[in-house]
C-alpha cells in the first residue's frame, strides 16, 4: 500500500472515528468543562486527561470485540450472559442506556438552543423543532458512514471554535493549581464525576462497537485514537475558556467574557461552538439509544423498532426543549447520572475482553491492559460510590460531615469490586 493511500485511509478512519468524539463533546462537556475551568482553573485538567486515556482504552476495547468476533458488544454480552436471565439482562442494558441518552439528549437540544441564542435572535421554539427535524432526517436514512462523516466536520468545526477561543484566554498566576494532582472533595466531586461522565459516555462503547464492523484493526486503532486525544484537546480548551467567567456562571457569563478577550466576535464564536456541539450530540445520543437496541436484539436500522427508539430520545430533547427547562443544571446533572452508570458497563466489558470462548485468544487483552483497565474501573468505581454517597446524604442526615467515613466506605467497596474481577478474569484466563 502506497504512503499517499495509507495516509488517506488514515485520515479518512479519523473522521470516521470523530463520530465518538462528537457524541462526548457535547453540551454537557462545553457545561462541565467550562463550569470546571470557572470554579477551579485548571485544578481539574487531571480528571480530564484520566477520563480521555480512559475513553481510548475502553472504546478500543469494545471495538476490538466486534472487529474479532464479528458480533457487536450487545450481542456477545447476551451469549455470555444467557440462560434465564437473559431477556431480564437485554432490557436491563438496554433501558440503561437509553435512559442515560435521554438524560444526554435533554441537554444537547438545550445546548445548542443556548447557542443559537447568543448569536442570533430567533424563536428558540421554532429552532428546537427545525433541529429535530434536522435531525430525524438523518437519523432516517439508516448511514452509519454518512452519519460520521457530517459529524466529523461539525467536530472540526467545534474544535476551530473552542480552540481560538481558549487561545485568546489569559490564563491567571493560580490558574494551574493542582492541575496534575488528583484530590477529590465535597465541593468538586459533582464537578470530577461529571467531566468523567461526559467523556466516557456509557452508550458510545456499545456506539463504537456497533459501527466497527468492517473496519480493519489497525486502522479502528489509528483513527480512533486520533479522534478521542483531538477530542481531548477540544475539551481542554473548552476548560480554559471557562477559567475567563467571574461571578455567576451561565452561557452568558461565558459569552462576556470571551467578547472581553476577542471582541464582540468572541461571543459569536462561542455561540457556534456550542451549537456545533449541541447538534452533533444532538444526532449522536438518539442514534446510540438506537444501535444499542439493535445490538441486544438484531433490529435492522431500518426497522420499526429501531427508528422508535431513535425516534423517543429525540422527543425527550425536544420536549425540554419547548419547555424551557434550564439548561445547566439539567445537563451537569445528566453528566453525573451516566458517570454512576459507566461502572456497570465498564465491568462487564472488561470480563467480555478476557473471554476465549467469545473472541479468539489473540484479541483478548493482555495483562497490562487488564491492569489499565482494571485501574480505570476502580477510579469510576470509586466516583460513582461517592456520588451514590452524597445523595444517601442528603436522605440521612446521620451521614452529614462524614468526609472520612465516605472515603473509607467507597475505597473499601471499589478494592473489594476489583478483587473480585481480578479473580474473575485472571483465573479464567488460566482456565482457558
């Protein structure tokens, strides 16, 4: 294969790939990462760099399985886990996911309004119907392919956008405080469990694992990777933007400040960036609701019950959307839901990868990976116990002030979690 070819084919999985960079760079990254930047500086670019390495390593896994087996993540998790339970295991995973892309899909409609409207004056009820319907016709056609290419070049888009936005920022004295140290605490776990939660989004590894099909190992690999770390980049501008916003955060907040910085274009440019996130996600979190489905129970993507799947997480967004719910709030709170749910997902990936009986040994993953992962595992473990504590919280008054206690109870379950798998898999693999 020529240089000139291989570059193409690159450059081309690259922006197939970018289809899971447009589903996580939504409006809960551009919220999250922004409200981040805003309240901490960059004191949490730790937990943005973990959640992008995490998003490589797990993503690839997932396709992996597929492009090995020839069946996507769906279909080999109900093989593994048939018998008596496996309808109750399908829809289970399947109401999951798609509750967490209803929840993402709320704020991506959300998001993208806001957008529109810091730039132009229009009726936000007739622009959240335009989007939607721009949206089902898409989402109609049934293209994997066609599907990632447009999102590819929204996602440039974005990126231009964000990326000269955060280079005009002035970043403060302070502002890289704690930067490269991971402490989590009251007042930023929401924050850290969100930033993850919109990066490693549960339903883009069943995403990822639907559309890998056909796709060549190495260049999933290339292309994926590039994806997610540009991804990564996008996010991390996004952050740095937000470290400009004083007082009270809002799209607003975030809008003066970056005129203040760029002039009265800066506004404009942000304004784009967030619509351009807002309607990729926008066409991304129905379509992941609905390849889920289709992977848990063989529905063609032209069936009925594929496009009513699709087609019911795009009326949940554009229901908030007519509305008027607040956008911020809805959206943060949507990030920290699915970050409590990737645990779940994440642990039955991790003993599908291990498993010879489903994909063939020279795919399974290797002890460095399952360590990686397994370290992965335990720090999402550990999030979504803390924030399953905070809301214990505020139902029990007895756990009020008992930051210590948290630590040791969720520390003590995530070991325990991970014993377990580790057992699981390493004595498997001897087995086998």
């Amino acid at each position: 294969m020529s240089s000139t070819t291989t570059f193409r084919t690159r450059l081309l999985s690259i922006l197939f790939w970018s289809i899971i960079a447009a589903a996580f760079i939504g409006p809960g990254t551009v919220t999250t990462a922004s409200k981040a930047g805003a309240s901490f500086g960059m004191g949490l670019l730790w937990a943005l760099l973990f959640s992008t390495i995490a998003t490589i390593f797990l993503q690839e896994a997932a396709a992996r399985i597929t492009i090995a087996s020839g069946k996507n993540l769906g279909e080999i998790l109900a093989t593994k886990y048939g018998g008596a339970g496996k309808t109750r295991l399908k829809w289970g995973l399947f109401f999951a996911v798609a509750f967490g892309c209803a929840a993402y899909q709320a704020g991506n409609m959300l998001g993208a309004l806001g957008g529109i409207g810091l730039f132009a004056s229009v009726s936000l009820k007739l622009m959240t119907v335009v989007l939607a319907v721009i949206c089902a016709v898409f989402l109609w056609s049934g293209n994997y392919k066609r599907i990632a290419n447009l999102l590819g070049l929204v996602v440039a888009l974005m990126g231009v956008a964000f990326i000269l936005a955060a280079l005009r920022s002035s970043l403060g004295p302070g502002s890289w405080d704690g930067a490269f140290t991971p402490t989590v605490s009251n007042g930023n776990a929401l924050l850290i469990i969100g930033l993850i939660g919109t990066t490693i989004v549960p339903y883009n590894l069943f995403l990822g694992s639907g559309i890998s099909k056909g796709q060549a190992m190495s260049d999933m690999r290339w292309g994926l990777a590039l994806a997610v770390i540009i991804g990564g980049i996008i996010s991390i501008a996004i952050m740095v933007v937000g470290t400009q916003v004083e007082g009270t955060f809002s799209f607003e907040a975030i809008a003066k400040a970056m005129s203040d910085k760029m002039g009265p274009q800066g506004a404009v440019v942000f304004g784009i960036g967030l619509f351009a996130a807002g309607m990729s996600s926008s066409i991304t979190s129905p379509l992941a609701a609905a390849v889920t489905a289709q992977s848990l129970f063989d529905w063609a993507p032209t069936s009925r019950n594929f496009r009513a799947v699709w087609l019911a997480v795009l009326g949940v967004g554009l229901l908030f959307g007519l509305l008027d719910v607040k956008p911020i709030p809805a959206i943060i709170m949507a990030q920290a839901i699915n970050g409590a749910l990737l645990p779940i997902i994440a642990i039955f990936l991790l003993l599908t990868v291990n498993d010879k009986q489903l994909i063939p040994a020279e795919y399974i993953n290797t002890t460095a990976l399952n360590l990686i992962t397994l370290f992965i595992v335990g720090v999402t473990c550990f999030l979504g116990l803390h924030n399953v504590w905070k809301a214990l919280e505020k139902i029990f008054s007895s756990l009020q002030d008992s930051g210590s206690i948290s630590f040791w109870v969720n520390g003590s379950l995530s070991v325990l979690i991970l014993l377990w798998l580790g057992m699981q898999i390493f004595s498997g693999r001897e087995r086998g």
